[in-house]
DNA sequence: CCTACCGATCGGTAGG
DNA sequence: CCTACCGATCGGTAGG
C-alpha cells in the first residue's frame, strides 16, 4: 500500500476513536512509522488531513449509492435500502463515528452537508414513502421525511455505539449482541412504517421471490 | 450564583460544544471571569472539572428517576416516561451531548456506566413491557431490551443533534422544525411497541383520563 | 483569587 | 523522507 493511503488509514482510525483535538499528527505518524514533516509532505496540514478522511467516507458512500437508489426502485426496496445502509457503517464503523463527531463539532458544516448531499435523495425517498401512503401500504399517520431522518439517525448513530450498548444486552459481558441489536432496529423501522396491510404485501413479495418471474 | 456553580455551568455548554479535548481551562476560566490557577483551586484538575460536570448530569437524572419510575407504575405509563425523558433532555441538550461525547471518548467507562446506573432500572421496566406482551398489549416480536435502548438512542442522540437534523426538513432554513422530529420519533416508539388492541386500549384510557375516578 | 512560571506537547517550517 | 527547530498553547505549580 502506497504512504498517502496508509496515512488516511491510521488517520481514520485515530480520529473515530479519539476526535480531531484527541488527535495529533506525531501519533498519526508514529503509527504509520514515518516522522510528522513526512506526513505534513502528503498532506499540508492537519485540517488538510481530516478534510481528506471525510472526503474518503462521503466517497465510498457515493459509491454505493447508485446501487442503493436502483435497489429503491425495485420490489423490495424497504430491505435492500436499510440492509445496504446497515451494511456500509458495520462495514466499517469508524465511518459512522467520524459523521457523529463531525456533527457534534461542526454542526453549521454538517448541516450543510445535509443540505446538499443528504437532502436530495432523502426528498427521492420520501417521494417514495407518500406514494406508498396513498396505496395504503405506508401508514396515514407517518411523517415521511422525519421518520427518514430518525432512521438514518438510528442506523448510524446506532453503529456508532453498538458495542458500548451491546454491553447491556449481553449478561456475561463477554460478546456483545450487536445482531440483536440490528434485528430489533429492523422491527422498529418496518413496522412503524407500514400499514398491516403493505407488511403482509412485502412478506407475500418475498416468499414468491426467486420462484417469480421478471 | 457562587463561583463553583458557574465554573460547571460554564464548562459543561464548552464540554458539550467542543469536547474535552477541544477544551482549554484558560478558555472556561475567561467565560467565567477569573484566572486558571484560581478554576484550578476549585477543581484540582482538568479531569476532576470534567467529572463534576458528568456527575451533575447523572445527579439530575437521579432526581427525576424516582418521579418516572412512579409514572411507569401508572395507567399511561408510555406517555409519561417517553415525555418526561425527552423533556429532560430538551430542557438542556448539553445533557445529551456530554453523555453521547462521553460514550465516544471513554466507551469503557461508558458501558461501566451502562451497567451500575442504566440496566438495573432498564430491567424493571423491560419486565412491564414483557407482562404487556403476555395480556396482548405489546407486540409478541418485540425485544424488550433492545427495544428499549434504541429509543433511549433516539431520544439521546436525537436530541444532541435535532438542530442539525431538523435543518433537513425546514427548507426555508430559518427555523429548525424540533417539534416535527419529537412527534415522529414518539409515533415510532408507540407503533413499533403496541399492537393495534394495545393502541386502542391506550386511547381510551387517554380520552377518559379527567372523567375517571382515582 | 492573583502573578509568574514550569516542562511538555502541539501544528507547522527550514533546509537538506 | 529526515533532523533540527520555531512560537504558541497546554495543564498544572509556587508563592503570596
């Protein structure tokens, strides 16, 4: 692997764990087993460095999106969508962390973010949700573009924290039930959002999926 | 106010805002109007500053646990501990911000924390939700206990964000609809527990409440 | 509650 | 990619 990748490597890990001021750049370096004015060679300076951790996590997820609105588009969208998501942040869970500290540290920024690069395909999405109400397969009583939000917030937030949470699931103290965790997210995400009816709907798309045509 | 009260309440808005790290002493002791060796003749230390600030959270929590654990006994048990939580985080999101900082910084401490201070009662109230499963009120599928973490999540982290978040569903940009997100995230925890015979039975209760005898 | 000061560490630069 | 070094700031102490 090439210096300036490793470098990003270590810098994600450093900056999920410990925030961008719990962070300095020799301990960057030292992990990497360079000298800082190396580091400072690739990137030109500290906030340089942590512009390009989050410009690599906003990336990957540019990456997949593609693949997830396609997966909208689809039958059984409601899975796919939140399996995918769940996916990417377990997948890697620093990525989850550095969103949530950046939140926290910057929220006039991220609410930007938000507004360019969240706010478009959440409003796709929610065009989604209001179809599905007018069809009786979404809830009346469902607030499209809030519950999206809660949910984000409850997959990404959720992946954040899954281990310290999963502490108190699991008695021994040994293995954390993170699976458990996921599975009830999962419950709480589908039945608040669909009617009885749209969930007998989806389940009965399932069971015929595979043997169906298309 | 006396010096030490105002120290805390100076350093939890800068604790909560930019974290630990991202906090000086110097920095809490200007807010304050005094100089860091005298900050540091009320609190011997950096650390000993921080942890008199998580306390206080914790110490206020204690206070309004009782209250809640007597509402859980109630008829509408729902309403009020969900509400009652939620305002006790609204009321100061630094509450929220502090305890989700601290759950990314120290997730250790954290999930000690979790342990002692939040499974024994979370346990309690897992069992109401375990009995309203056996009388048909809350739905068979769900997971007490990792139902019940998530929407503690919600309501934590959702707060500690809900300014950032709630950017996304004001276009105008002005105000932040906060109150939106509250009933959204209340009507996913109500739907996701109950069955439609456990709603029905709630609403009743709630439509005689103040007619009824006591 | 203050002034004065400590060693350590920070991000970053010079120069090779 | 390194050594050597910079000014600034950090948490904390001495002493009054």
């Amino acid at each position: 692997m090439d210096v300036r990748a490793q470098i990003l490597d270590v810098a994600t890990r450093r900056f999920a764990a410990h925030g961008y001021d719990g962070t300095s750049l020799s301990a960057i370096a030292d992990d990497v087993g360079i000298k800082k004015p190396s580091l400072l060679y690739h990137f030109p300076s500290k906030d340089d460095l942590h512009r390009a951790v989050l410009e690599q996590v906003v990336d990957r997820w540019n990456a997949v999106l593609p693949h997830l609105l396609a997966a909208a588009a689809s039958q059984d969208r409601f899975d796919t969508l939140l399996s995918e998501t769940v996916r990417f942040f377990t997948e890697d869970p620093d990525r989850a962390r550095l969103i949530l500290r950046e939140t926290l540290d910057h929220p006039a920024a991220m609410r930007e973010r938000l507004l360019v690069a969240v706010a478009p395909w959440l409003e796709v999405i929610a065009g989604y949700v209001r179809r599905a109400q007018e069809s009786g397969e979404v809830r009346a009583d469902a607030d499209p573009e809030a519950y999206l939000l809660h949910v984000i917030h409850l997959v990404v937030g959720g992946v954040a924290i899954s281990d310290t949470l999963g502490i108190v699931l699991s008695r021994d103290g040994a293995s954390s039930d993170i699976e458990r965790l996921t599975r009830e997210l999962s419950r709480i995400a589908r039945v608040s959002l669909f009617t009885p009816e749209g969930l007998a709907r989806m389940d009965g798309r399932r069971a015929g999926a595979g043997s169906g045509s298309h």
